[in-house]
C-alpha cells in the first residue's frame, strides 16, 4: 500500500489498475479508468510543452508522442476489441504525424537549425 496525503492506493490485481480509499469518503472505493487514446488537441498540448521545455527535432517530436499513444494503448482494457484498438492507434499516430508537420510549418520545429545548435 503507497500512502499519500490525499489517499491510499492499493495496487489491484490488474496492474494497469490502482483502487483509491479516500478517507473523506470512509472507505468507498473507486477503480481508476484508464486514460484514453489522446486525441489531436491532447497531442497538440503534450507537443507543444516539449517543444517549450526542450530542443528538438521532428523526429524526436514524434519519438516523444508516439511513446505517449503507446503508454496511453497498453493502460487500455485487455478486453478491447483488438481491431478498434490498432485503427484507434493508427488514427492517433497520424494525429500525431500532423501536430509535428504543422509545428514544422510554423518554424516552431528546425531540424537543420537544431543541427546546427548542435554541431
């Protein structure tokens, strides 16, 4: 059991899966839902505060967001019809593919300034 200030989380048998006891809530518990697939606005946010916090490439961009998609796919439900999961995956890393050619587009994203900052 891991304590923090606000509650106890209780690892379930499920590992993508944690039980929170509020104690202002004297013992009801709730199962934590998995986070969704992100979808474009969602990418359009984690791009833009990795862009704002590092140097990157549009490469490394997309390094960053598909890890995102791929962390959000396995909290997914293990039984998620396998067909709608990889079209959702493959929707979501075109999102993805879009966000970082609009960043290039905008000049928000350099490759060959970057290249040269690190020559």
């Amino acid at each position: 059991m891991i304590r923090t200030r606000t509650a106890e989380v209780k690892p379930s048998l499920h590992r993508d899966h944690a039980t929170l006891v509020c104690p202002a809530r004297l013992g009801q518990a709730r199962a934590m839902s998995p986070d969704p697939l992100p979808d474009e606005a969602a990418l359009r946010a984690a791009a833009l505060a990795h862009v704002a916090r590092y140097a990157t490439t549009r490469a490394g961009l997309l390094r960053v967001l598909h890890r995102r998609i791929d962390r959000a796919a396995a909290a997914l439900p293990p039984d998620a019809d396998h067909a709608d999961t990889r079209a959702a995956i493959a929707a979501a890393r075109a999102a993805a593919a879009r966000v970082a050619d609009a960043l290039v587009e905008k000049a928000i994203i350099d490759d060959a300034a970057f290249a040269t900052r690190r020559a």
